[in-house]
C-alpha cells in the first residue's frame, strides 16, 4: 500500500504483524525545529503511523481505520540518530481500537502515545 506522506517524512515500517508495529525513522536535517531538535511533528507522524499499522496487521481484509485521536508526550528531545516507534494493540473492539506508541533512540524513552482508531467498512460505490 502506497504511503506517500510517511515516504515523505522518511519513516520506513520495519515489522507489522499480529498487532504490533516497528517503525523506524533516521534523523535528518529537514526534520529539526527552529531550536536544533526533532520536531515533534515528525515523532507525531511516526507515533501514528506505528499505531495504524499495528491495528492494520489485524483487521479483516475488507475493514479500514482512522485515527480518531492521539494523545503523545514528548520526554527529552531528539538531536541525532535513529528514532524506533513501538506500536501494539491495546484493546480491538468492533468500532474502536486503542492502541499505545512508545519511541526511543538508542534504547532511551523519548515518548509516548496513546492512540483511538475508528474501524470501519468502506462504502462501495453507489450505496448509501
């Protein structure tokens, strides 16, 4: 599935399967603030990608998602290095998923996300 936007961002999904996602993203120039830092919507977008994948490694091959919203806390900034976003399932209901983010660099906690998912069935073309 084409991903144009987090090809953009430069996030690569490493693993998706059985509920959880890796996603992985090298730290690049154009992915500082004005202060020398990752900007935190980079690590958002990283954060909600891992979430998505990691619910989509679990729905039917006829259901889709959406975040309906996201909660992230940033701990310490990121200057340099590979960012990982660990993703997993917390709760799949019928309508709704929870799922959690955590990200890191070089094994320390840089933040975390929690995450609500819509599941739904796609309208086919002409129904209501």
């Amino acid at each position: 599935m084409p991903l144009p936007f987090v090809d953009h961002v430069g996030a690569r999904i490493i693993e998706c399967a059985e509920g959880r996602s890796l996603l992985t993203l090298q730290v690049q120039p154009m992915h500082f603030n004005s202060q020398g830092a990752v900007h935190g919507a980079a690590l958002f977008t990283l954060a909600d990608t891992g979430m998505g994948a990691a619910l989509f490694s679990i729905l039917e091959p006829q259901e889709r998602c959406s975040t309906i919203e996201v909660k992230i806390n940033y701990f310490k900034p990121v200057l340099e290095g590979v960012v990982e976003c660990r993703s997993q399932v917390v709760h799949r209901g019928r309508t709704v998923a929870n799922i959690d983010s955590v990200l890191t660099v070089d094994g320390t906690v840089v933040g975390k996300a929690n995450g609500s998912f819509a599941i739904f069935m796609p309208k086919t073309h002409g129904s209501a």
